[in-house]
C-alpha cells in the first residue's frame, strides 16, 4: 500500500527561504546554475557538490561544470572545472561524484555529444578531486549499448560493496495514431544499473515510468535522489507535463518497498515549487537528524539558481 503524500510533511521545506549557494552566470530565462548532486566523505568529512551552469540555447547551453567541497553543506569552494570543449560536447547535464569503493573519486558526468545528438554518461576517476583529468575519462553508459538512444543524469549510490546508478532515458510511452488524431507520447523514464566496481554496467532496468496522462507530472519521471524512510525507500522525481517542461519541472514524491520499483505518490499539484516557475533536480542527502536538500529554484527574472534548505527530522 502507498503512503500519503501527507505522511511526509515533516519533511516538507519552503523553497523561497533557501540558502543560494551558486547563483547563475546570467539574468532572464535560460541562465541556470544547478544540474546538481552532492555526497558526503567521511574520510574527509566534506561534502562534495557537482552543478553545471547553463546558458540560453543560442548561447552556449550547458558551458561549463565543476566540484567544490563544504565542510558545513552550505559554504562551498570550487576545487575543480571543466568546460564542454573538454568533453567534447555540445552540453553538459548532471554529474556525481562519490568516494568509490575503492578509496577512489569516482566522478560520473552526463553530457550530449558533439554532433551526435545524443547523451551519454562518462566515468572521471583520481585520488584528489583537483587531479580528475577530463582527458581520461571512458564511457560507462553508451545508450546504443542498451538499445537507447539517450542516457543521462546519473545518480550514484555506493552500499553494500555495490554502486547503484539511477539513469534518465525513455519510457515505454511511444506517440499513438487513432485515425487522424495523433496523441503525444511520453518523456523521461527512470533507469537503475549496478555494478561491483563503478565501470562495467552489462544491464539497465527501467524502474520508474510516467503515467502518460495530462497532468502536471504525467510525461516525465526522473528520479533525482532517494532516502531511506519508515520501511521504505522515499524518491524526489522531476515531473512535467509536456516537451517545454524539459526546462521548467516539478518536484513531486515516489515511493518504493524494495529500493527497485518506485510508483509516484498521488499528488494533485508539485510538492513543492518556486512562487516564479519550478523548483526542480530536488537532491536530498540524509544526515541522520537533518535532511539537507539541494535544488534549482526559478528567480522572478526567470532564471535558475541553485540551493539549500534543511530540514530537522521529527
């Protein structure tokens, strides 16, 4: 049985009241800082933040990316950049990086090929985040290798001697023809890949889809973090509408039993949102008594920063 959307209000944060904790390169529609993840290394004890700035499509797209590391989880200091030349791409989407199993960063990053027109995730490695060469990077989620045509916005989890990736791609949801009329199909769909070393993904599971209906969330399912709650698994998704919601989405609530299969919660409007546009790439990380949410928010001028809010547990 699914929980209410209810049950979760303690969790629950006035987006309007975050901390900006990287503001975009531009003002107006089409400047945005966020396209984030974060973890937290406890041989270091720092936080470790990956965001992307993104300009208007006739200006660039997604030019440049970087780390940078906090020991509060709000104040952070880049420590490492690149820009889309480095990678080769005509833009750069989301990125994590995690302390690897083997004592290693292991720094994930999403971007569109040059070119190419499609996306595909690469795998940066170093021993220091300073010393991750975007030279030496090789691709662990080639999407023609799963039968995909894109794959991107990685989310990486590493338990259980396992590294757990969540993945956007296509739903199931095709285009339909009933005589004359053409219905419009769906968008993103969530992905999960596992893997014992961080390299080698030989299989993807679809494991979270859009309902394909007309509603605020109906097109597009991109989970974007998960935490453990009550006897479950609670997943932040980015939820839209339709193909201009690829740039404005909503934050909406899934749950699942086994950590596999999510079913979004039923929600009649966005969980939360910006008073301007959306509020989305919501990234929740458990701090045991806190929950630290990092999220792009949209500014009255309607371009995207990025932000913090934390939220004390019950």
């Amino acid at each position: 049985m699914l929980p209410k959307e209810t049950d979760f209000d303690h969790l629950r944060f006035d987006p309007t009241q975050g901390v900006v904790i990287r503001d975009p390169p531009g003002q107006g529609y089409g400047y945005w800082a966020g396209g984030h993840k974060v973890s937290f290394d406890e041989r270091t004890n720092q936080f470790v933040l990956f965001y992307r700035e993104r300009t208007p499509l006739e200006k660039g797209r997604g030019a440049r990316c970087a780390l940078a590391t906090s020991s509060n989880g709000i104040e952070f200091a880049d420590v490492w950049s690149a820009t889309k030349e480095e990678f080769a791409a005509s833009s750069i989407e989301v990125g994590h990086c995690v302390r690897g199993l083997d004592g290693r960063w292991k720094f994930y990053v999403s971007y569109e090929v040059e070119g190419a027109r499609y996306w595909r995730v690469d795998l940066l490695e170093g021993d220091e985040l300073n010393s991750i060469q975007a030279q030496a990077r090789r691709t662990v989620f080639q999407p023609q290798a799963f039968g995909q045509g894109s794959l991107k916005d990685p989310v990486v989890y590493v338990r259980d001697g396992c590294y757990s990736v969540f993945l956007a791609g296509a739903s199931t949801n095709a285009p339909r023809r009933d005589g004359d009329i053409f219905h419009v199909g769906g968008g993103d769909a969530t992905f999960l890949a596992t893997s014992t070393d961080g390299k080698y993904f030989t299989s993807i599971r679809r494991v979270f889809e859009p309902p394909n209906s007309d509603t605020w969330h109906g097109r597009r399912a991109r989970i974007n973090s998960i935490i453990k709650e009550n006897d479950g698994w609670l997943a932040f998704y980015d939820g839209g509408r339709n193909f201009y919601d690829t740039y404005e989405e909503w934050c909406g609530l899934a749950w699942s039993a086994d950590g596999i299969k999510y079913e979004r919660l039923d929600q009649v409007q966005p969980w939360i949102q910006s008073p301007f546009g959306c509020v989305r790439y919501v990234y929740a990380h458990d701090a045991g008594e806190q929950v630290f949410f990092y999220y792009e928010y949209t500014r009255e001028d309607g371009s995207h920063d990025l932000r913090v809010s934390v939220v004390k547990r019950r």
